[in-house]
C-alpha cells in the first residue's frame, strides 16, 4: 500500500526488492500505465534477465487479469465504505484484499 502517487522511481524499487525475494524467473503482465516505461524501470529490467515482460494492448481491460480483482475491491469489497483517516482506508483495503485472495 503505497500512500502517494506511484511513479516510475517508486516502481524501480518495487521491482528491485521483488527480485530480491523473488529467486528464478519472474514474468510481469503490465498494461500501458507510464511508469512501466519509466527511465527507471528501464534501467532495472536492462539489467536483470531473468525478468520476462508482457505488455497488454492499449484499451482491452479485459484482457488485464487483474482487472476484475480491482473492480471488485472498488465496486463491491469497498462500495460504501467511509474511512475515517488514510489509515481507516489502509486497514479496509486490506481486508478487502485478503477477501479477494480467500475467494
């Protein structure tokens, strides 16, 4: 959970740590948001050939697997949903996202 805007600089370290933890190949599946193509994540993904990436066509959501999960967290795991503070948000998010994952 990440409590500003995602940028690519923040995607580079995201991608650095996952393959720290992550041994042997990795596949990403990105649809066309800018940060996948950041300078940044340009640099990380030159670097480390064991990262195999798939880019999903502009425009076809439903191609996206992730897609559905974060409809169903906005439109049906959230819907209704007024936290309190940011950290209300956090805690809900969680627990829809750990709702997402057990179905």
């Amino acid at each position: 959970m990440y409590e500003q805007d995602i940028n690519g600089e923040i995607c580079a370290k995201f991608l650095r740590a996952l393959l720290r933890e992550v041994r042997g190949p990795v596949t990403l599946i990105w649809d066309g948001l800018d940060m996948h193509r950041a300078p940044a994540v340009k640099v990380v993904l030159a670097r480390c050939r064991r990262v195999e990436v798939h880019r999903l066509p502009s425009c076809a959501p439903e191609l996206n697997p992730g897609e559905p999960m974060w409809g169903n967290g906005r439109g049906v795991k959230l819907r209704g949903i007024i936290p309190d503070d940011g950290d209300d948000l956090k805690l809900e998010a969680h627990i829809a996202l750990k709702d997402i994952a057990n179905d």
